[in-house]
C-alpha cells in the first residue's frame, strides 16, 4: 500500500498502554487489570433502556444552528452535533436547536446522556448543554461532568490562584462510566471508555414523557441516551432499548 508507507507501521510496542508514550514491551491483554463479571448489555429486570441518540422523534431547528447527523461516528451508526460549531453559544436554549425523544420515565427520574469526550475549550465558563422535560423549565447542566483532567489543570491550587478557572462539577456517579460503590474501577473514565457520561434528575411523575436535549455550545456531539440509569445493575453501553 502506498509503495510500502505503511511497512512495519505495527511493529513498535503497542499493547499496554497506560501513558502518552510508546510502552518499553507488549503486554498480555489478560494482565492489564480489566476484570468482567457481567454482561455487557443487562439481561435483568431493569426500568433503564438506551435510545441512541439519532432515533429522535422530532428535529426542532435554532436560530443560528441545527442538530444535524454525523455518520460512522463513536459505538453505533453515528451521532448528532451540530452543523455550525463556530456559532457563539446563545444564553436563551429556548430558542435554541433541540432533540425531541419519548421516554417512559421511572420514579427516581434520571436520564444519562452519552456525550463524545470534548475539550474544556472555555474554562472561565465551561461547557454546557440544556434539558427540558415537557414543558418544565429549561435545565442548563455543565457537560463536563466526568471530564479527565489529564494534565491537572483542575488542582486546588491553581482553583484559587485563577480568576476565571471554573471548577469541575462532581463527576456522575454512574455504573455506565464505571462508578461502583463510591470508586472509579480501574481504566474506566472517558478517554478508554470514549463516552462521557452526564446525569440529570427530574422531579416528575413516573410514565411517558417528552424529553428535549437543547444545544447551548456547539461543541457538544449527544451520541446515547440512557433513561432510568440503574446503578444496580450493570451494563457498559446502556441497557438495550425497552419493548414496553
């Protein structure tokens, strides 16, 4: 290929990887830690299911952009993000472009959102995306939850020392990025997962809903919903979408 570009491309060290560089050996993919004791998708009698996130019942364009579909992009057939990421990030969502999805809500209220890992790339703000439930007020939540501060750029230290520097929010707590019983498991975060899970919680009477996940900043590519995530039961990419 390529009049042997690519000729021994595969030949440096590359299972094992636990830093940015090249690792001094190989390593036996069965000793580097990863342990599995359940199904990927939960068989169980679970209230959680998953929508992903192009199977939208309804595709409400903004004033200055739109959710669009982005193919052969992250664990299913694509994603949704938007068709301008150059446009400034409005302050009212209500005008804003919005995905429209029916989901049979539990009682405790939650929805997951599957994001693509994306940069802090306004630290003084940070990054955000909207929800409404039905007609209820509109809910500006930070997407970085879960965010993996690689280079510590988050540290108390620099926190008090910046003027504009906004803290991260408390990571989500879900089993779906790892979460179990107050600790992280090992190698589970959005880099090995590439997803980035956020959580929201609604005050509303279990049955149908209307749910709306509204762009604020154009950085944000939505690939996975999770309704009633259910840190009970495991499952890795959300448990499969509900018959009921």
């Amino acid at each position: 290929m390529s009049n042997g570009k690519w000729n021994g491309m595969m030949q440096d060290n590359h299972i094992g990887y636990t830093k940015w560089s090249i690792p001094d050996k190989n390593t036996n993919p069965l000793a580097l830690g990863f342990k599995v004791e359940n199904d990927i998708n939960p068989q169980n009698d679970t209230d959680e299911y998953s929508i992903p996130a192009h199977r939208y019942s309804k595709n409400i364009s903004g004033e200055h952009a739109k959710w669009i579909f982005l193919p052969d992009l992250g664990r299913v057939e694509g994603c949704m993000g938007s068709d301008n990421v150059l446009f400034a990030s409005a302050d009212n969502p209500a005008k804003n472009a919005a995905l429209e999805y029916d989901v049979d809500l539990s009682e405790n209220g939650e929805i997951a959102l599957g994001i693509l890992p994306t940069q802090d790339v306004n630290p003084a703000r940070g990054l955000r995306i909207a929800l409404q439930l039905d007609d209820a007020d509109i809910k500006v939540i930070d997407a970085r939850q879960g965010l993996h501060d690689e280079f510590g750029e988050y540290t108390p230290g620099n926190l008090a020392m910046s003027k504009s520097l906004k803290a991260l929010p408390e990571p989500s707590g879900l089993l779906l990025s790892g979460w179990m019983n107050g600790r992280r498991l090992i190698r589970r975060d959005e880099v090995f997962d590439n997803m980035r899970w956020l959580k929201a919680k609604f005050d509303t009477t279990p049955g149908r809903h209307k749910l709306r996940v509204i762009m604020v900043d154009p950085e944000i590519v939505l690939q996975q919903i999770v309704v009633n995530p259910d840190n009970n039961h495991y499952s890795y990419f959300g448990a499969n979408k509900s018959t009921k």
